[in-house]
C-alpha cells in the first residue's frame, strides 16, 4: 500500500504549484516520477502556494509559513530539513539558503541530496557580508550532504574538489517541455505591431547579471521591437529600468506571466532569443529557447556555451552586443543541431530517471 512507502521530501522551493520557471518544472517533473515508488511531499511556502490545493502532481503540499526566499529562505530551509527528520523521510533540497544547518541535520541522521543551483554568492545585488553567507553556506551544505547533484559540469568540477565523486552526480535541467504555441493566446497583452514584425524577446528576473540593462539600451537605440517579461518591481534595479525604458514605443515590459501557454505565445515566435544570465547553471530557459529553434544572442561565459555547443551568437559587452544583433543569424544546420543536444541532453524523462537513480541509491 503507499502508506507504507518511503517518503521523500522536496525542499527549499517556493514549492507546488510552481511560478518560477526551472526549479518547477524539476519539481513537476520529480514529483511524477517518484510518486510511483515512493510517498511525496512538497515543502511549499504558504506565500507561494495555493492554499485550496494538497496534492498536485503526485506529490502531497506540506505548508510552511516562511517565505522561500530572501532572508527567511535560511529558516525554511530549516524547516523544510526538520520536517523531513521528523516523518524519517529523505530530503531533496533546492538550494542551500540554510546550508549552515545540514552538518546538524547530518548527525541526527537525515538523509540529504542536494541540489546546490548556481553560484548564487556571485550575483551582484548582494552585499558582501551576505556574498560571504552564501558562500559558507554553499560550502556547508555541498560538503555535508550525503549526495550533491550539480546541473553544469563546471559546478560538478568545483564539487569532487572537496567531496567524493562517488556522491556527486551530473544532473543537468530540461528543456523539452517548450512548444510551439500561436500568437493569438497572447493578442490581449501586446499591441499588433508586435505581431505583425519581427521582435526580439526575453524573460528572466531582473537582476544586474542577467544584463538586463543591456538589452533595453539595445532595444532602445536600434528601436527594434522588445517584449521583455520580469519582476520589475522587486528592486530598485527593475523598477528604474521600467522608468526609463517604458517609455519607449518598441518596448514593451511585462510583469511575470505564469500561464505556460500564453508565455509560451510570446516566447516560440520571437525572431531573436536575448539570454543575458552570466551566473548559474543549466539556466532552464536556454535550453527551451533551443528546443523552440530560436535565433539566440547569450551572454559570452562558460555556462552559456556549454549549453549551447559554441553554435550561437555571444555577447560581452554593449558593443559585442550590437555587433551580435547586426549579424543576429542562426543556420538551419545549427538549430537542428541545437535541438539534438537538447533530445540527447535536456530530456526530462532522463533527467528524472537520473535522480530517481540518486534517489535508489541513497535509501539502499
């Protein structure tokens, strides 16, 4: 009977039903496949969360009255790890926000994979003090979980120079769940002159080293047209950006839209992909960009051109960004060749096969 199944633990996320791209689409994902062996939970923060909703996609919500991230990510990840112990359960943790707190949680006996995400200490908005939290932090967690999953080979690389290859597994996002959608699911929202010209497009949060800057001068001084979806309003980064940039007739700047089809609309017809994440891993959205065939200009950095093979166009700076969009073009050959990757890299079938394999191992 699955009362009588091992129980494991989604952790340290906004939890399910997920808004935030990547991590869900992981959690969606997991929570599909191991609900078939094993009794799933999905710590969720009640900020996030749906309260009418307790079962979602094969995994049982179990509420956490803490926000996921910022400040108090440190104690729901506590949370998340101390609930996890309480029912002798095996905790997959999202990130290491409260990382200081897995060697405790390690002597009293929990068992905990983490997935650590990118080198979230390296993003520019933080402070140095919090800069140097995250980074013990990253350390505590990476070191002390019993089994560590890094989603890019360069993390991967950083990992088994402190810990055991033996525990340390290559597990990168998916991508293969991008479709073609048609424009008309999205014609409330943008003006026809979008629709009817080629436009460039690109969604992520609104951060320094997501280069968003960048883009909307581009956007800007070419006037080609741009739709660009984020949080505008959480920062005073996003929120200046808006001020200045909304003005313009070409540009058109969206609040977060968590309708996959309607994102979907806007996304798969772009005529260029802008994907200016320098921190991270895998970054979940370019690879859907390359499952969709898009023309893609990404930021010049290791992370990005792995993914991506070396087949795109790559930026550094404003310059090498407008030189890039002048020759914005990508081969056949090359998105048949982008696509390939993603079929034999970015599956989600295999990607959840992979840690279930994780998973096998861990509880015996």
């Amino acid at each position: 009977m699955k009362s009588n199944l091992k129980k494991i633990f989604l952790s340290g996320t906004n939890g399910l039903p997920g808004r935030y791209g990547g991590w869900d689409n992981l959690l969606v994902n997991l929570s599909e496949e191991l609900s078939n062996s094993y009794k799933v939970y999905c710590h969720t923060s009640i900020y996030d969360g749906d309260k009418n909703i307790n079962y979602y996609k094969g995994a049982h919500i179990d509420f956490i009255d803490l926000k996921a991230n910022g400040s108090q990510s440190i104690f729901y990840d506590f949370v998340c790890m101390y609930r996890a112990l309480k029912a002798g359960g095996l905790c997959i943790m999202l990130g290491c926000s409260g990382g200081i707190f897995v060697p405790f949680f390690r002597i009293l006996g929990l068992k905990i994979i983490l997935n650590p995400d990118g080198e979230e200490w390296k993003r520019g908005k933080w402070s140095l003090w919090t800069k140097l939290f995250l980074k013990i932090s990253f350390l505590m967690a990476s070191i002390f979980s019993n089994y560590v999953v890094a989603d890019h080979p360069s993390i991967f690389s950083n990992l088994i120079k402190f810990r055991s290859k033996k525990n340390t597994f290559y597990i990168p996002y998916g991508g293969d769940n991008a479709k073609k959608v048609t424009l008309d699911r999205a014609s409330k929202l943008i003006p026809e002159i979008f629709f009817d010209n080629p436009y460039m497009f690109s969604v992520c949060r609104i951060e320094p080293e997501n280069n968003v800057h960048m883009c909307l001068e581009l956007a800007a001084k070419t006037e080609f047209l741009l739709i660009f979806i984020g949080n505008w309003n959480k920062s005073k980064y996003g929120i200046e950006l808006k001020e200045k940039y909304s003005k313009y007739k070409n540009i058109k700047l969206l609040d977060p839209i968590y309708d996959s089809f309607t994102l979907g609309a806007l996304r798969s017809n772009a005529s260029i992909y802008f994907h200016g994440h320098t921190v991270g891993g895998t970054n979940p959205s370019l690879v859907e960009a390359m499952s969709l065939g898009l023309n893609i200009i990404a930021h010049d950095n290791k992370f990005n051109r792995f993914t991506t093979n070396n087949l795109v166009n790559y930026f550094s700076n404003q310059i090498t960004l407008e030189e890039s969009f002048l020759k914005a073009e990508i081969k056949s050959a090359d998105v048949d060749k982008l696509k390939k990757i993603v079929s034999e890299r970015y599956l989600w079938s295999k990607i959840v096969k992979d840690y279930k394999k994780v998973v096998q191992i861990a509880l015996g």
